[in-house]
C-alpha cells in the first residue's frame, strides 16, 4: 500500500520540483545579480518549496524497512 501511495505522488512531486527549475531557468536567463535572485527565489520558489513540504507532510510515514 504504501510504494501505491509514493507511486501516485511521485509525478506530482516531480512537476512541482518542474516549477522550481524554471524558475531557475528564468533567473539564469536575465542573468540576474545574486541579489535579484535570492529575491526571486524568496517571492516565487519558497511558495512552491512550502507547497511541496506540506503534500510531503501529509504523506503517511513509513518504517525504511518497509521499502
């Protein structure tokens, strides 16, 4: 039950982690300065970060044995 439930999350993880590199994409892109890109980062990536944490969260926890 529990490899069902990553399976079922995984791609879901991946297109919110998807987010996160294009974000990156557009910071490369403008070459922005190092601050204009903690700037970035704090505005569009740490919303998806939080996003990404709270569905981790709700998943259910296993035993590393279980795997």
């Amino acid at each position: 039950m529990m490899s069902t439930i990553w399976s079922i999350f995984a791609p879901e993880a991946l297109l919110i982690i998807r987010k996160l590199y294009v974000i990156e994409k557009l910071a490369r892109d403008a070459r922005m300065t190092a601050d204009e890109r903690h700037r970035l980062r704090n505005d569009k990536a740490r919303p998806i970060w939080d996003e990404l944490r709270a569905r981790l969260a709700a998943l259910p926890q296993w035993e590393a044995t279980a795997i």
